[in-house]
C-alpha cells in the first residue's frame, strides 16, 4: 500500500487545473485527464508531500488549500493506495512551461466530467461541489471498471 497526494487548482473563473497524462510509460493513470500530486516521500505528511508535488510538476508555490478528503483505491493487480485529496485557490509564482508527468491545461469545472477521467473521480468531483466536509471514499476497480463505492463506510449505488 502507498499514500499519495491529488490536488485540483481551482481559479477565480472557475476552472480546474489538470494534467493530462501522456508522457510516461507504464503509468495506470495514461490518457485519463487528473488533478496534480504523487506519491509520499518517507516522512512527508500529507501538507509536505502536496506542497512538493505542486511545485515540481507546475512550478507554483500554494498559499492556500484545503484538505477535503481521503480516497481509497482498491483494484486488482494493484497494491491499495491511500489519496489524500486536496483543493487549493491560491498559490504564487508562475506556472511551469513544461510537466514531466504530462501537459497542464485550465479546464472548466462543468467540462471535466466530459474528458477521460476514471469514473470514480465524478464521485469526488460531486463531493468537491457540494463543498461537503471531510469525506473518506473507497473505490474498487476491476480493469477501469469501477465495482463498488462506499462513502464513510456506507456503500453507494453504482
């Protein structure tokens, strides 16, 4: 099992700032559309790990997030992996040209559902807008198949 981090900038005009995942191979997360973040570094609480992944893959620095939730991801062939999500409305500095993991793009909140996302993250995303507290969100994958959710412990009709 791992933790990682996500993080979805949110902009004054109401868009979402995600990666397009395209560059490396070998990655579980190729042509879907996600927020930024990664995987901890040992000792990094969950604040360290979002601070240090925003910044090396866009180059801005937050000043202010929020953390709204824990997602757990359960998927076959695949170890579990703790995401702890988080959502920011400010940073400084100036976003990089360039993004190892992929290509960085400002997109509308009401056109993200219409990229290649996992069909989990519209659960999340619905979460996001209905600015509900601190939430814990198990998703189970068979393939890219989601197969069962449960929010805080209760499991959600598919």
């Amino acid at each position: 099992m791992f933790n990682c981090t996500l993080c979805y900038l949110e902009s004054e005009k109401g868009e979402y700032l995600m990666l397009h995942r395209i560059k490396k191979k070998n990655d579980v997360n190729r042509d879907k559309w996600i927020g930024v973040g990664g995987k901890f570094e040992d000792r990094e609480s969950p604040e360290e790990c979002l601070l240090r992944e925003v910044r090396e893959e866009t180059g801005l620095t937050l000043t202010d997030w929020r953390y709204r939730g824990i997602v757990t991801f359960v998927s076959e062939g695949w170890e579990t992996e703790y995401m702890h999500l988080f959502t920011a409305t400010g940073w400084k500095g100036n976003m990089a040209a360039d993004c190892s993991e992929g290509v960085l793009e400002w997109v509308p909140k009401e056109q993200v559902e219409s990229l290649p996302i996992w069909e989990g993250d519209k659960i999340f995303f619905r979460l996001l807008a209905e600015e509900r507290p601190f939430f814990s969100l198990k998703l189970s994958y068979e393939g890219d198949a989601l197969v069962y959710a449960a929010l805080d412990g209760k499991e959600m009709i598919l």
